[in-house]
C-alpha cells in the first residue's frame, strides 16, 4: 500500500492562522447579529491596508479593538472564532501605529505570535477585496456586502460576487549539469539590488498548474520542462495570490533565452550558492523567509 | 540526491491543449492585427458559451472558422497558434450545431482529438469572463478590451481588470479502518441519483491549499486532517475555476457530521468499491473521466 504521506510539508509564510473561520455563522444574520454584540468580540483595524500594531509588547504583535474604540460607520468583516470569541477586520484611520505593508508581514511572521501574519493576510486580502470591487462587474451597479464580507450582491441584476483570489505558479527549475544538481534563480527589473528569486507568473484560464508552470518558464527563460512536482502553497496578501510553489524538472542544455520585460538577469545555481545565499554570506540575496521562494530554496538544499 | 519527479503525473481532464499561448504577441498591437489578417487563421465560435461543433467526421471535434465566415462586429479573444497559425475564439449564434454546455466537454475529451477540450475550456473561461466583467468593479464605468482578450482597461478610473480563475480544492480524504485504506465520497443535493464524488470548496483569501483542504473537510463532513498530499491539477471552466486535487489523511474514528446544504449523503468505500464504481458496475456512480474526482479515484486505486 502506498504511503501517500511520506513527505513532510514545508513551512510557509502567511499560514498557521489560529483562528476558526466558522464559515456557517456567516450567512446567519442573527448569528452575525450577536457575535458582533459579544463583550468578547474584537476587531482588527487596517489603515490603508496596513494593520495598527501593539505599542504596549516589544515585539510586534497585532492589537485588537473593542467595539467601542472603532468607527460604528465602518464595515467590518468576519475573520472568525479565537477560542469562540468573535475577530473581525474593519478599515479605519487614525487609530494608532501601523508598518509598512510588506515589511509588516515580515514583523509578524518573526513576532511571537507568528499566527499574526496569517490574520494580517486573511483580512488585507478582503479589505482589499471590497474597496476595489463596490460596483457590479455584470452591469455597473452599486453592490452591497453580504455573508459578513464573503460575498456582494448586486440588486440591479441579481449578481453574486465571491472575494477573489488568483493563483500564481512559483517554480525552481533544477537541471543536473555534469552530475550536479542546479536551480534557477532570476531578478525582475523592479527587485533590490543582488536581489534574486524563483520565476513565477499567474495562472491563466484554462491551464492546470503543470501547464501555467512550462509555459511561464518558457516564455520568462526559454526553458523547456519535463516532470513538475508541487512543493507547497501560501496565500499572498498583496493583493491576493495564492502561491502555488514548484519544482520543474528542465530538459536540454539550460541555456537561456530571457524575456528582459520579466527578468533581466537569471543563473543557474548549485545548492553551495544557495547556502551561502540563504545564510545572508553570498554575491547574491535570495528571498526573506515570509516567501514561498525561500520555501522552495530551503527544501531544495536539505532534500 | 533527492529524485523529486518520482511520482508520474496523472492524466487529467481540459488539459493538453495543443496551442502555443504566444503571449508575448498579445500586448504587440500590430501583431495581433497580421495575426487577424493571416489567412491561415481560424475561429472558434461559441454560441451561448458551447462551442459549434465539426459535422463532417462522425466524432465531436471543434469547427474552426475563416475570418470570412465569422460576424465583422464580434469581438474575439487570441487563444495561440497552432504550428504558427493564429487561433481565435468569439462569441456568436446561429452559426452551426453545438452540443450542451457540461457534455461537450467529455464528448471532446473522448474524441480523436482530445486537446480540443482543453482549448474549449480556455475559450469559454474567457468569453465568459468577457460577458460577465463589462463594467469596472471599481468605478462601475463600462470597459474595454486589452492585450488581445487578456485584459480589460476602465477609461474613468485607470484599473486594469485580468481574467479571474477560482482556485477550488477537491480532495479525497483517507482513513485507515482496521488496516484496511478507506476513501470519502459524498453527494451534492444537485447531484444525479447514486453519484458521489470527492469533496470540494473555494480556497478562500488568506490561506494554503492545504489549509483549504483541511477547512472543508471539517465544514462538510467533521473530520479532522493531519497530513495533506497534492495529486494532480486541471482547469473547471463552469465557469472559470482552478481545481486542486489532493488527498487528505484523515485522524480519529472517521465518524462524520455532515452540513446538510452542501452533502446531503457520505460514505467511506474501499478500494475495491471504487474499482467497482469506476467499472460502472457498482451501487454508486463515480465521476466520468474528464474529472479531476475520476482523476483521484484511479490515481488511489492503482496505487
């Protein structure tokens, strides 16, 4: 009998939230109605999308509002259930200290509730959602929330809309040069300086994520896959990504024709490169632990 | 040295499309008018979302159109090339015969051609999305068409609109019953009469797939996962949906508390129950070949 389990999954960013998403309380309005009037209740603010911090810990950590510390006219969200008490997200300002919203992530994730990072994204990514999306794509009307900000409804046609969230492929292509194993790391003209990553590229329609994996590597390097092996997966805040991480097995030479739009210089690297980039001691800088890539990067060298 | 491509991919259904993407023909304006003009290049029409279908040969193939047979004033989306010739699909009607919308699908699947499966999958994800995104979610003003089908523009507020694929788990949840592997299988109330299927669900924003998987498998039926294993991808396009496919180690008893809206009936079958199923020659229908659930069903019991 096949052990389907064996592999051990890999720790990524953005995951690990603590808390309940308690999805049937969601459209029960008299539920809904209650949780918010719980004396537990507390409630998450973004400012501009970016979470207001704690000021009391050293470390940061995600400070949490009662009702009566936030805006009655600001529309909030359910996150769900922390040990049965209601959390949700609701957009205000002014209402105390908050980072910049990518290096936040990072603080959190590193804090000592690394859970916090998984709420930040929870909530920015449906934040985000509803400020973007408060007309009807189907016939341009005004739409309203619904299902505690999981869906908003449009009165005009009858038009469901679903928060969104697209799927991007990131994949390490590995070709074995003279016997030794190489990854292909690349930089897009808009990284910091020394500053290289996994390729990656969204899904498109009709394609499977074997499929959006060849074809991204293709075009971005001119490289042909053979095998593609899923790895991990990380939601992605910014806007709202799901990462689905890769190995891509490539076929032929490795030598590369590069889309300079997309990337402007790629290398083929051994896992000692990879080391030494992941240990902050070489020419190059690979990603931060909060992505998926670093994911990718580390099962790579300890498998 | 790790081989990381042991396992072989599954085959799975609306993949294997055999045309090239070409995208980087799609932001190049002139190109996409040579490719117009080319007189090799063919149409695709669909009529109400179902692709008109071949009459000459006795299985169900795509009919591709010249541009001289297909209506001046409809927009159409680039779909690739075909050995170097443009590929388009449009909305149209009256053009020829066409099947239902769902049965097309594996009436192409098993034909002599079965890519044109997956390029009817990518073609109706697009126009589709076409149909239903006219107006900008952000402005409510009315939008244009961009890149050749793979974006859309708002004039009023400068948003960029792309295509949306929903990325859905659907995973088989495993558990050992006296040393013996089980598999879950349940049925929708919309369901035909004795079919079951794996479970399935929206990835929501701010979390994995495998938190996805984890998330559904206790809405629906009560069960607690430890381990969460990817099998295999394909695109849904009913309407635009990305399905993952995984299996879910199943803790506990394995006794299930289902959500009554969304299961009606589930059970945990053998092996050989689903060799039964899969044979059409058991008390339960399981899903035809064009689905990922088929898909994960062989994929354990030939493993």
């Amino acid at each position: 009998m096949t052990d389907w389990f064996v592999p051990s999954a890999p720790t990524v960013g953005f995951t690990g939230s603590p808390l309940d998403r308690a999805d049937a309380l969601r459209k029960d309005d008299a539920a809904m109605i209650m949780a918010r009037a719980d004396r537990t209740a507390r409630w998450l603010v973004l400012d501009d999308l970016r979470p207001v911090i704690d000021d009391g810990s050293g470390s940061d950590t995600l400070r949490w509002f009662s009702r009566d510390d936030i805006p009655t006219d600001a529309p909030s969200v359910f996150l769900g259930l922390a040990d049965g008490s209601p959390r949700f997200a609701v957009a205000a300002t002014g209402m105390g200290r908050h980072g910049d919203p990518r290096g936040i992530g990072a603080a959190l994730a590193a804090s000592a509730s690394p859970g916090d990072a998984a709420i930040f994204a929870h909530a920015r990514s449906l934040l985000d959602w509803h400020a973007r999306h408060r007309f009807c794509a189907n016939c341009g009307s005004q739409t309203t929330v619904a299902k505690a900000g999981y869906e908003r409804l449009c009165s005009a046609c009858d038009a469901h809309h679903f928060p969104r969230t697209d799927p991007v492929v990131i994949m390490l292509a590995l070709l074995r040069v003279d016997g030794v194993e190489h990854a292909l790391v690349g930089r897009q003209p808009r990284f910091p300086r020394r500053f290289f990553s996994a390729l990656a590229g969204f899904v498109e329609p009709g394609e499977s994520l074997e499929e959006a994996v060849r074809r991204e590597l293709f075009e971005e390097a001119g490289i042909t896959t053979a095998r593609v092996r899923y790895i991990a997966s990380q939601p992605w805040p910014f806007p709202s990504s799901l990462m689905v991480g890769a190995f891509a097995e490539t076929t032929g030479t490795g030598e590369l024709t590069l889309d300079d739009d997309e990337i402007e210089e790629a290398r083929w690297v051994t896992k000692a490169d990879v080391r030494a980039a992941l240990d902050g001691a070489g020419p190059w800088l690979a990603p931060p632990p909060l992505a998926i890539a670093h994911t990718l990067l580390r099962a790579w060298v300890t498998n």
